[in-house]
C-alpha cells in the first residue's frame, strides 16, 4: 500500500524574495509612510487625553476588590475560604476568628489582598457564596511606588466604595 503524495509548488521563490533584503526594505517604506504621514498631519491621530479624560468604565470591567457589608456595617464574609481557595494566584490571604454578633460561626480577622500578585480574573468574586467580595469599584489606575501599599487589608477593602449602583452591577451580569 503506497501513500498518495501530492507536491505542493512552493510560491514566493523569486529571486527578489529569496534575497529577503528587498522585502525588509519594503515593509520599511510602508512603514515610514506611515509615521511620516502622522508626523506631518498630527489631526487624524488618536490621543487619550488621560487623566484629563477618564474612561468610560463598564460594569462588567473588573476593577479593584472591596468588601460588602450588611445594612448595620458589618462584614458579609463568612471566612470561608472559598476566595483564598480558588485565587490562582494564590494573593488572598484570609484568617478566620470566631464571630460575637451572632450572622454566622465565623468572621476574617485577617483578609489581605496583595494588588501586586493578583491577575483579576474575578474568580474569588464566582467563587464567594455570601456575594462579600466584588470587583465593582470602578478603580482602574492602581499604582503605587512602594510594595506594602499594594497589599489591601481587611480595613481598605471594607472602606472601598463602589463604583456602580446595585442596579447597574446586576445589569452588567456580573
């Protein structure tokens, strides 16, 4: 039983394609046409004007993480661990102590989200069964020059506002 073989004529074998030089050279005038048409007419270029234009920021779009509390301003995590546990990153960091005002078994005592390590795949958010954890605040520029003001504590997550209503959150299918 023999294979059936089909050649296939290659294409592009001319001698100005096989010097390659040559078609360096033309994508490079396309190229400087290009940026010599924006360098002399600089009307028709797109420029964000940032930060003196903010963005327009989705519901959907995952910002940074807060908290969510019940209407009497206490924490509506339960300590879990789900969060910590599906982050693949690994940059939650959660301790549970015992809860005194009587929603639940437990509460964090610690619950740290390191900003730097985290890749904002909204998994912690899927994952938290009480709905305590979102990524709706509408901060998009989180930067910083120093290390330990990217690591979120308990206390900062709690104060993030949010940036949408409820309603516009629920419209957005978060």
């Amino acid at each position: 039983m023999s294979a059936k073989v089909k050649i296939i004529e290659r294409k592009g074998v001319s001698y100005n394609e096989r010097l390659f030089l040559v078609e360096v050279f033309k994508g490079m005038r396309v190229t400087l046409g290009h940026f010599l048409r924006n360098f002399l007419d600089t009307s028709k270029l797109y420029v964000r004007h940032y930060p003196e234009v903010q963005p327009e920021i989705s519901p959907r779009w995952r910002g940074r993480h807060r908290l969510t509390t019940h209407e009497d301003g206490t924490a509506k995590c339960v300590a879990c661990f789900m969060c910590q546990t599906n982050c693949p990153s690994h940059c939650i960091m959660i301790e549970a102590g015992e809860r005194l005002d009587g929603r639940s078994e437990k509460m964090p005592i610690r619950f740290d989200i390191d900003l730097l390590e985290c890749i904002y795949c909204g998994y912690c958010v899927e994952a938290c069964p009480m709905d305590a954890i979102r990524m709706d605040t509408g901060i998009y520029s989180v930067t910083s020059s120093e290390r330990k003001t990217m690591l979120k504590t308990i206390d900062e997550l709690l104060a993030t506002p949010a940036g949408f209503t409820e309603e516009e959150y629920r419209k957005g299918g978060l």
